[in-house]
C-alpha cells in the first residue's frame, strides 16, 4: 500500500455519501481521498513523508464551491471606489468629492446601490457638480447598469438614443438627452471600455490574492460565469506556470443575441481549453436583466411599465442556439430573474424532449410562481441561486427591487427552499463581485434570508433553507450543477480531496454563528490552500 500524502485526524467528518455519512478520519493521496473512516481505518496510510494534522474536533465537510461568481471578470469590475455602503445620495456626493482619480482623471466606482437615489430617476444630474468636469463610470451593485458622467458620455460620442442587437438602453431625458444611465452590457461598453482598466500584471496579482482570501473561507472551487477578456485563459496558464490557482475554476464564456452557426462553433471548441485547476466547461446565456433596471422578463409589467421584453430579442432563437450546445455535449447556464424568463427556459429545455443529452441550470430565479416549481425536477433543471441577493431588498418592500415587482411577485422571493422541497437541484452561490464572496455568509443567509425573503414576510417560508440544505447547495448540489457528481461533492474513496475543515459544526450551528465562524484548513485537490494562523 503507498503512503497517502496528508492524513487529517480528529475531525467530525460530515461526508455527504449516503454510505458513510459520518467519519473521523481522512486520508489523500495525489489529490484524491485513499480512505475514510475511523482513526484505525487510515492507520496504515501513514509513510516516513506522510504528513498528519489534528483537526482538534472541527467539522470537515466536502470543500465548498461557489456556484456562480466572476472572481476574474470581476477584478475589472471592482475597480475604483467600493460604493457599496453608500445608501443616499448625500453620502454618494460625498464619496465622489474626495474619489480617486485615475488616468485621464477617470473616476470609477462600483456596487453602488439603486436604493441610493431614494426612488429619483438615476441621473448624471444628480452627482455631476462634485466631479468638476471629470469623466465618471459608477456601476450599480447589479452589474448590469451604470451611470456615466457628461464628459464620459462625451468621451464616448453618446449624445442621444441607439439601437441595439441585444436588450439595452441609453436612457434619454423627454428632449432625447442622455442622462448618463446606461442599462445592460451593450450600452455600458460604449463608456466602459473607455474607462482605464487594471494592467495584466496587476489583475495577475490581484487574481493570486483574491483566490487565496476565498480559500480562507472554505471555498475550494467556483463556477465562472464569464470568460471575461480574450486574454484570460492566458491570464489563468501564468498564473499556473508560477504557482498554483487557490480555486478550481469552471469557467462559461457568454453566448449573447446574435450568436449564428460560426460562433456557437467557437463557443463548443473552447470547451477544449484548460488546465490543472481551472477549465471550460459550458455556456452562459441571459434570458433577461435585472428587476431594478427594469430589465427583468417579466408576465406582466412592472410598476413602470417595464419588463415585458427578453434580452434575446427573438427568444426562438436562444431555444435553438440552446439546442446546438445541448447537442454537442455542452451544459448551459441561463440567468433569468423574472417569471417570463424562468418560464421560457423550462419550456426550451422541456422541447428537447428525449434527445436532451445534458442536464442544464438557471441562474438566480427571483421571483418565480407556484406552477413552475415542480418543473426543475421535473426537466431535470438545475436551479442556481444567491441568497446573498436578498440583502438588497428591505422586508417593508420599501426598496426598488420590491416596488418594482409589486406585492404578489415579491411575495415570492428566492424560494429556495420552495425548490428543494420540490425536489430541485440547488446550487448555491455569492455572485461576487455583485455581493461579498464570503463561503461562510452565503451559507449564512441561506438559513436566514434577508429583506423580502426574512421571516415573517410572504416569502420568508418559501426561501430559508435548513443547515444541511444549505451545505449541500456549496457541496454536492454544486457538483451536480457542474457534471461533476462522481468526482466532487462528498467525501468518499475516489473523490477528489477538496475539503473544508471549520471550527464549528456549519449545520447545526446557529446561523449568526456560521457567518463568522472559524476556517481551520482548506483543501483543493489535496493542496493545502488555508490554514488558520
């Protein structure tokens, strides 16, 4: 018998394999588990080189995944002036006033809230006379909006309206001027690709140092949602040629409107790319935006009047570009926040009928009616959530997402629970840089939803998980999500060595307490990536 790498030792070990649900002891060899069971089990595992830790009683649970993030992309992203603790416009100003400036006097800023505004149309109005002439790009939390300042807009050539292939918007003033909004990726490009942009050095840097800080929360993987740009898979090989990456990454390039027969080709020869710890692996389309931008696909419009259309202007054809992957092997995600959206990808997925070759997911479901709940079971759809979302919605309906949508429609917010009950896959995951990347709050805030998901609002039943829900969801519901069910997701002989080891038991522990709660060791692919102190 070879001698296994790293034994761990002393820990309540929570497996998640139905054969072997609880243990003592863990032993690894080249980066998958040898052994499980008692101390005496792993006993003959140990050699002259093994190395042995004491867990001193931890709780070891399958290595937690982050289903849905842009640890890459979202270094552009996060880029300028954190906003996200601004929530009034006072404070907004104030924050702009004393901004830094990049090159060109650029100032950029990021997570800046809709509730901010104070229910005010967002306009360059609002903030233009603390910038003193400057160009500005300030994206909302959501990622699919932004506010530009005059100079950026005229920076940009943008004096009125346009046109665009996909769901977007320029918002214009009664008298057809720019107000310095810009809604979804086509639009926003215009002024963000203008605006100064890390160096590759620094979003090397930046990338190394932000996957460590997620391992020193327990996660050991993260689903990609995003390819970002052309250069990245070059970005994530040097990053592997000087070290390792603390996270396994898989990784989705975009599938957007207008995608014909060459780029779909494209799309499913990239899935052929990858490295030690990182690979592309499916698709990401959007069937919709977001509620706050108004954006959202929704059965019946908003408060405003919005929502009634999809980001595919033809929504026939994002069924068959779906179809195309689903043919070639290739799983797919789909963010849809609205009913519309949600409805319309369960009715593409059910229309492949028998020649379905691949199970696919939907990203963040926000709002979804009693009838279509049974049918991710049902089509074998994987429903992929963020309970952290909820933090941006007030339990009064107070806030934009929840005005927007109405007292029916918010009354049924993130039924994650709802869906798990109704037999659904459920990945669970933070969307950083949209809300914090912290494994422990996520898991958190499954439990204990905020806003219009809390107790003791509509929807507060349908969308608090229990603790070992909400473990499964960053574990082997996650692993689900991603095909990787035989090799990842529980702690078995075979299964490759992604562990996370925490000071308390993140099932029965209050959920206030897992939020904080201590990171003894990370582990991915038998690498040790954390280990406290």
């Amino acid at each position: 018998m070879p001698a296994a790498d790293t034994v761990l030792t002393g820990a309540r070990v929570r497996t998640l394999d139905p054969a072997r649900p609880e243990a003592r002891a863990v032993a690894v060899l080249g980066g998958t588990i040898v052994a499980v069971g008692d101390e005496a089990d792993v006993r003959d595992w140990r050699g002259p080189g093994t190395v042995v830790t004491g867990l001193d009683g931890a709780t070891l649970t399958p290595g937690l995944t982050d289903a849905h993030s842009h640890p890459v992309w979202g270094i552009e992203m996060a880029t300028g002036t954190d906003l996200s603790a601004v929530t009034d416009l006072d404070r907004l100003r104030t924050a702009l006033r004393t901004a830094a400036r990049g090159p060109g006097g650029w100032i950029l800023g990021y997570g800046l809230e809709h509730n901010a505004f104070g229910g005010r149309p967002v306009d360059k109005a609002l903030i233009e006379d603390v910038l003193d002439g400057a160009p500005a790009f300030l994206r909302l939390y959501d990622g699919h909006s932004a506010l530009a300042s005059g100079a950026a807009l005229a920076a940009a050539g943008i004096t009125g309206p346009r046109a665009f292939a996909q769901r977007s918007e320029i918002v214009c003033d009664g008298a057809g001027r720019p107000t310095g909004h810009l809604i979804e990726q086509a639009a926003m490009d215009l002024v963000g690709s203008l605006a100064p942009k890390p160096a590759y050095a620094e979003r090397r840097v930046r990338l190394t140092r932000l996957l460590s800080d997620m391992a020193a929360t327990g996660l050991t993987g993260a689903h990609v949602m995003d390819l970002g740009a052309g250069d990245v898979p070059a970005l994530l090989a040097t990053v592997e040629y000087e070290g390792d990456l603390a996270l396994r990454l898989n990784l989705s390039p975009w599938c957007m409107p207008g995608a014909g027969p060459d780029e779909l080709e494209e799309l499913i020869e990239t899935q052929l790319l990858g490295g030690r710890h990182w690979r592309v692996g499916g698709v990401k389309f959007f069937m919709d935006g977001t509620v706050e931008g108004g954006t959202a696909w929704l059965e019946h419009a908003d408060c405003h009047g919005q929502g009634t259309e999809a980001f595919w202007p033809d929504p026939q054809a994002y069924a068959g570009a779906l179809r195309v992957l689903d043919a070639a092997g290739v799983r797919t995600a789909t963010h849809a926040i609205g009913d519309a959206a949600v409805r319309h990808v369960l009715d593409t997925v059910a229309s492949l009928g028998a020649q379905a070759r691949m199970r696919h997911r939907i990203e963040h479901i926000e709002t979804v009616p009693d009838g279509q709940l049974k049918r991710f079971a049902e089509l074998g759809v994987i429903a992929s959530m963020q309970p952290p979302h909820t933090a941006y919605t007030r339990a009064d309906q107070s806030d934009e997402w929840s005005r927007r949508l109405g007292e029916e429609r918010a009354g049924r917010a993130w039924r994650c629970r709802d869906l798990r009950e109704a037999g659904a896959v459920l990945a669970l995951g933070s969307d950083w840089p949209i809300a914090p990347y912290d494994a422990r709050r996520v898991l958190a805030v499954a439990r204990s939803p905020r806003g219009a998901a809390s107790a003791g609002t509509p929807a507060g039943t349908g969308a608090a998980l229990t603790g070992l829900m909400a473990l499964e969801g960053m574990t082997s519901h996650a692993a689900l999500a991603a095909g990787e069910e035989r090799v990842a997701g529980r702690i078995a002989p075979g299964f490759r060595a992604d562990l996370t080891a925490f000071g308390l038991d993140p099932v029965e522990a209050p959920a206030d307490e897992l939020a904080g709660a201590p990171v003894r060791l990370t582990m991915s692919g038998g690498r040790i990536t954390h280990r406290a102190g």
